[in-house]
C-alpha cells in the first residue's frame, strides 16, 4: 500500500498551464504503474495519463499534445504538465498508483485536487 498526495490544482484560464505533483509515501520504482485521472461533475472518472516502471506512457486522446506526465522516481513523484487548458479539463484530478502481484490489482488512490479552467 502506498500514500499518494496530489497537489498543484487551482484556477486557471482557458489557454494556461498547470502541473500536478503527486508524492508518494514510499518508493514508486516497484509500482508498474502511475496515473491520473480526473472526475468532471455528473461524469465518470477517466483515465488521463499513466507511465509505467519502464516509462512507457499513455493518454487519453483529448489531452494528447496537451499534457504530459513524467516521473522521479528519487522524488517518489509523479507529474502531470498541463498546457492549452480547456473549459471541458475542469475536474477533480487523482492520482493512483496500481501495483500487479501475480493475479492481484491493487489500487491506491489520492484525495484528489480541484482543476478549474474558465472560459
């Protein structure tokens, strides 16, 4: 089990940037993956950007060429670079961590931190 605390939300305008951080409690070099996902009101929560151990990266296809996320693993730190923001990016943002053992998924989650983008 891993701690995960999200940081780096607020207000923005439609165009600016924003990074999240999201530090863990221990080290992230054993976790197979890390990721953010955000949750609109009204709305499912989504996956927007995951990087494995290997660094290998996925995003969803609205935030592609917009966001980019990377990792420290000597900081146990995730980031998410947001650019070109969107009305349609506000949400509550949470990182997660995901942790294979054999057959078993665990995942662990952050409290989240609240991205709004006006117009």
């Amino acid at each position: 089990q891993v701690q995960l605390v999200e940081s780096g939300g607020g207000l923005v305008q439609a165009g600016g940037s924003l990074r999240l951080s999201c530090a863990a409690s221990r080290s992230i070099f054993t976790i197979n993956a890390m990721g953010w996902y955000r949750q609109a009101p009204g709305k499912q929560r989504e996956l927007v950007a995951s990087i494995t151990s290997g660094s290998r990266t996925n995003y969803a296809d609205s935030v592609k060429g917009r966001f980019t996320i990377s990792r420290d693993d000597a900081k146990n730190t995730v980031y998410l670079q947001m650019n070109s923001l969107e009305p349609e990016d506000t949400a509550v943002y949470y990182c997660n961590a995901r942790t294979l053992w054999g057959n078993e998924v665990y995942d662990d989650w952050g409290q989240g931190t609240q991205v709004t983008v006006s117009s």
